[in-house]
C-alpha cells in the first residue's frame, strides 16, 4: 500500500534553488536568432560601447555629464557643509574620487541597467569606502516570496555572496525600469541592439569594400579564342595570384586592371549609392543616440534639425536625459547612505552650479523673488532650498 502514498500526503514541493529569476529568460532570449547578436551584457558591451563609436560616446557623454554634477546634502532644515555621508560621496575609496566612482556606476547603469555599490568597513555607522562593483559579475538571489535575499559576486570561479537579509545591506542596487523582470533593469544599450547591429555591419560593409579595391565585387569571365571557356589550373592559379598581389585592397583602388587572353571583367552588385548606404549607417546612429537620450546633435551625427541651435540641443540633454538619471541615483544613494548614518539625509545635484540650465535657473529665480504672496519658505522650497531654521528660544525670548 506504500505505493499510494502520494495521494494521501498532497503534491511534494520542488526542492528550492537559489538562482535569478531572469536567468531562465536571457539564456532563451538569444536561441534561435541568427540574424542579430546576443543581447546579454558582456556582448553587448563588446558589440555596443567598445566596439561602437557612437554607444561609446553616448555612455561616455551622459555618464561623464551626470558624474561632474555637484551635488549637495541636505535635511529637513538644513544643507550640510560638512558630513560623513558628504565626506563619504567626496572621497570614497582610496583609489577613487567621486567624479571616478559616479562616472563607473553611471556607465554600469547605462550599460547593463543595473548599477551596484559595495560598502566596506563601518560595523557602526557611515561606511569607510564605497566600491562600484561590475554588473555582468552580479547575480541576484530571490528568496521565496521574491524578494532578494542575497547578491553573488562571481569571478571565474570564485563566488562571494553579500546576504542582505538582517541589518543593512552592504549592496545598493540602482536599476532601470524594466516591465518585463522584477529584479534587474532595462539598459538603454538593450533597446539600441538593433541598431548597434545595423551599424557595426554597416562599418563592417564599409571596411570588406576597401579591400576589396573599393568597389563591389564582379566576375571575370573568360571566352578563348577556340570556343573553349574554361582556364587551365596553371592559369586560373596565376590569375587569382595576380589579383591578390595587384588589386584587392584600400592600397590598390583605382589600379587599373589589365586583362589578357579574352579575359572580360563584369562588375556585380550593387553601389553604395544604390544602397543608400550611407544614409543607413546614419539612421542606425540616430537611433543609437535617441535610445540613449542624446541630441544627435551632440554626436556629430549630420542631418538634425530638431534643435534650433547646439545651446538648445545641450540644454534639452542636461534637462532630460542628465537630471532625471542623476537624481534617479543619488536618491537611491542617500535612502541607502541614511540607513548607516541614523539619520534622513538626501543628496541631490546642485541645480544652480550647472551651466547648461544657468538661464533656466536665473528665470526661475527672478519668477520666485518676485511673488510677494509666497512666503520666505515657500520660495525656498521652490527653489529647492530648505526652509529657514526655526528660530531659538534665545531668539524668542530677546
């Protein structure tokens, strides 16, 4: 009768595994595609940012931009001059400074989506060094109501887990939105990947016609004097030797080609003007650039008449794409950051030192001084300011 066990105690749970969630969907998401490249992060950080100038100046532009902000510490009352959470975001590690150390986890988020932060030393309060970690080396654990429980850092094939389940996290995890994954971000190198595919081929394209003389391929075709249409292998040898020699590469365009014996050449193909070749590269590149929030413009990308000038396409870039990406991560930052200091703290970018939004800012600032209804709070407020420090009771009694 033990045989019919199973049916008195229910169905048995599957054993659990510690494994992301998505792991399942990127290996699924490349099989069968032949046609574009892999989109995990490793490739597409080959394929997109090191292997592309266009993502390469994007990622290097925004991140850059964003990494030079000035930022400033502020709580409910006050802004902060002096702070360990400060001194911390100015000096992070030894080897770093905090340009360096926002520039590498800005690059991360707009590599892969996902940006994390370790934080080193300090049992007790404010940590001692922060470390932006790689995130094609990070892997997030889930726990069994799906929230994470733990991050491992994988090198080759050492692994070393962060737990995060009691006390305060020694990872901070800044991620993009993404509606299809509950627990890693959607990078903008992800939604270029089409692109990026264009335009590499296209380069590509562009290097296999210099080499080959600079023009598209064609046939030779040989006709002998009897009728008879084919070369003798000594013959057919010493022509493809003399065309390696004499006319296949960027050093030999132009070279004329002389022929012999009723040998005719017939080109073949297409030219690059019938393709309209280079009218795809640059799409392909303006599709780059909008994926990642950059005015064509700024690339150098020909064409772009969206802006009226360069003043406006480096404003609209600072206002939409810089700001909301910086704030995004210094928001996250300080949440984490006040967890160790044991107090509520919010680091934000310094509006008022940007040159790009000087005049945005003078026009906002000219608009407040000059509504006498609001009150002298009010006006901070709108400026981003914190209130005015309640008055003492020194104050009072004088």
């Amino acid at each position: 009768m033990a045989v019919f066990d199973f049916l008195k105690k229910g169905p048995v749970a599957p054993a659990e595994t510690k494994a992301s969630a998505t792991g399942p969907v990127i290996a699924y998401r490349g099989s069968g595609r032949v046609v574009w490249g892999p989109r995990d992060t490793v490739n597409l950080t080959k394929n997109g940012f090191t292997g592309n100038p266009v993502g390469f100046r994007a990622v290097k532009l925004i991140a850059e931009a964003a990494a030079a902000l000035p930022l400033v510490l502020q709580d409910t009352f006050q802004r902060y001059e002096t702070h360990p959470v400060l001194d911390l975001v100015t000096r992070p590690n030894p080897a770093q400074g905090r340009a360096e150390l926002l520039e590498a986890l800005f690059g991360q988020v707009l590599l892969s989506g996902n940006g994390y932060v370790e934080a080193v030393g300090g049992d007790v309060g404010v940590p001692m060094e922060l470390h932006v970690l790689r995130s094609d080396r990070m892997s997030l654990v889930p726990g069994a109501d799906g929230w994470p429980v733990a991050y491992d850092y994988t090198v080759g094939a050492r692994k070393h887990r962060f737990n995060i389940g009691e006390g305060l996290s020694p990872i901070c995890h800044v991620r993009t939105f993404h509606p299809q994954d509950d627990h890693y971000g959607l990078s903008p190198m992800q939604a270029a990947a089409s692109a990026l595919d264009v335009h590499n081929s296209a380069t590509a394209w562009s290097k296999a016609l210099l080499d080959n003389a600079a023009r598209p391929s064609g046939a030779i075709v040989y006709s002998g004097s009897d009728g008879q249409g084919t070369l003798t292998p000594d013959q057919y040898d010493r022509l493809l030797n003399e065309m390696e020699a004499h006319h296949i590469g960027a050093r030999n365009a132009g070279r004329p080609m002389l022929l012999e014996g009723g040998l005719d050449w017939k080109p073949m193909g297409f030219s690059p003007s019938d393709m309209e070749f280079q009218k795809t590269k640059e799409a392909a590149a303006r599709e780059i650039a909008t994926a990642f929030g950059v005015p064509p413009m700024l690339l150098g990308i020909p064409g772009d008449a969206t802006y009226a000038n360069y003043q406006e396409a480096n404003r609209a870039f600072y206002r939409l794409t810089v700001l909301p990406l910086a704030s995004k991560v210094a928001a996250t930052l300080s949440h984490w950051l006040s967890g160790f200091a044991g107090e509520t703290v919010t680091l934000k970018p310094d509006l008022d030192q940007v040159p790009a939004l000087a005049a945005e800012r003078d026009q906002q600032w000219a608009r407040v001084t000059q509504a006498d209804f609001l009150t002298n709070d009010e006006k901070r407020s709108l400026l981003g300011l914190p209130p005015l420090t309640p008055p003492t009771e020194e104050t009072d009694d004088e």
